[in-house]
C-alpha cells in the first residue's frame, strides 16, 4: 500500500462513476498577520492497494509546522473490502475537510502515515507578517 499523491484543495468528492474530481489545487497562501487559520481545506490523499492489503488498516495524519512542531494529529481507520476476483491494483482516494492553524511563515506539512509508516506527504508554503504578540488570529486571504 503507498500513496500515490497528496495535496491540498479548495474542494473534491467522488462522482457518480467514482472519479475523483478536484477543484483549485493549491500549495501556497498568503495571510495578512499570523497567527492565521486556514478554513475548510481540503485534503486529498490517493492510496493504491495490493488485493493483499484487505482489511483494517490505521491511517494518521500529522500537521506539522516549520520549526517541526506538531500542531495537530487525527487518527483513523481505513477498510480496504477484498476486491473483486482478477483485480490487480484498488485505488482508495480519501478527502478531508479540516481547518489548518498557521502560526509561523514557511514550509508546512501534512504527513501521512499508513500503518504506523510514514507513506507521504504534502507542503504547503505560508507567506504573511510576522507573529504579533497578543494578536488575536487573522484569516486566510
């Protein structure tokens, strides 16, 4: 099991025919004081599974800052069905809506772990003024 690709979005879901459809790909936001939070991002993260990897499977992902703080970290559980017989390679693509806290201009990343293993992923660049004390926190511009 690996991650095939991560990156943070204005919006994605799953249509009808289940294709994954992401809108406004991102990689950098610029803030106009810090502290900031980043409202309703998205999250896309696109998993390939072997036929052997069918079950429970313990999903993490970890938000780090750039001074490798860790802001936040959200566990779940990911279940793989056993796929239909002939089947080579299941893609499982998973979306996030979350808000992202951002106290320090830089380099943040969305690390994820599948099975306690680090298997990907994504920056995103801060620009913005620096932290002002006693400031009360700024949105995303």
């Amino acid at each position: 099991m690996h991650v095939s690709f991560a990156l943070f979005a204005d919006a994605a879901n799953i249509s009808q025919e289940g294709k994954l459809n992401i809108l406004g790909v991102f990689d950098a936001v610029h803030v106009g004081q810090l502290p900031a939070l980043h409202p309703r991002a998205t999250f896309v993260v696109r998993i390939k599974a072997l036929p052997s990897d069918a079950g429970d499977h313990a999903m993490t992902l970890r938000w780090v800052n750039p001074r490798g703080a860790e802001l936040w970290v959200s566990n779940a559980e990911l279940s793989i069905a056993p796929p239909p017989p002939g089947t080579t390679e299941l893609d499982m693509p998973v979306i996030v809506q979350l808000d992202l806290p951002l106290d320090l201009t830089g380099d943040y990343r969305m690390i994820v772990e599948l099975r306690d293993e680090k298997r990907g992923e994504a920056l995103l660049h801060v620009k913005g003024q620096p932290v002002v004390p006693g400031a009360t926190a700024g949105m995303v511009s």
